[in-house]
C-alpha cells in the first residue's frame, strides 16, 4: 500500500511540473512564437555582448530583456554617461525596434 501512494505521489509530480515551470514562457503564453523567442534571445545575446565589451557600461550589472524586438535595460549604473551608453548600444543593435532603458544611477553620491 505505501509503495502505491509513493508511486502515485512520484508520477503525479512528474506529470505537474513542467507545467508549473512553463507557465511563465511567452511560448507556452501565446505572446509570441518559437522562431519570435529564438530571435529575441539572439537580440539580448548581442546586447549584452556589446555592454561587456564597452569600457563604458558595466555589462555584469545590467540585464537585457526582449520581446518582438523590443529591450529592456534594467540594473544599476555608476553615471549619466553609462546610462546613455547602454541605451545606444541596444539601439543600434540589429534587430532592435525600442530600447526602454531602466538603469538606475546611485543616490546619495
């Protein structure tokens, strides 16, 4: 008998995560197709690979999200100057349409 419930405990969970786990994924939400996914995660690739490379921005500290082509610059900067950088180099980023940039500058300096 508890090997049963064990068992019907063990494929229960199987069966309901990854439902659990994908329910967030603009895929599996509709919002936007595979090839649409696969374009964006390339699009915030060569955005990050840019900020890492410019002397300027501090890539480690800014997150780049897509979605249809547009990004999202979230984090944390040290001034003005690296702010308007990462926001130039997601624009002129192929394949970018809209750069929404929301880096932070420290308060209290």
């Amino acid at each position: 008998m508890k090997r049963q419930v064990a068992y019907l405990l063990v494929m229960s969970s199987l069966t309901l995560a990854p439902l659990a786990l994908t329910t967030g994924c603009a895929v599996t939400g509709h919002r936007e197709t595979v090839n649409e996914y696969a374009k964006d995660k390339e699009i915030a690739a060569r955005v990050k690979t840019h900020l890492y490379a410019d002397p300027v921005t501090k890539g480690t500290e800014i997150e780049v999200q897509a979605l249809r082509g547009t990004v999202q610059l979230s984090g944390f900067v040290d001034s003005q100057g690296a702010r308007n950088r990462a926001g130039e180099i997601a624009a002129t980023t192929p394949g970018v349409v809209q750069v929404y940039n929301n880096l932070l500058l420290p308060t209290g300096r």
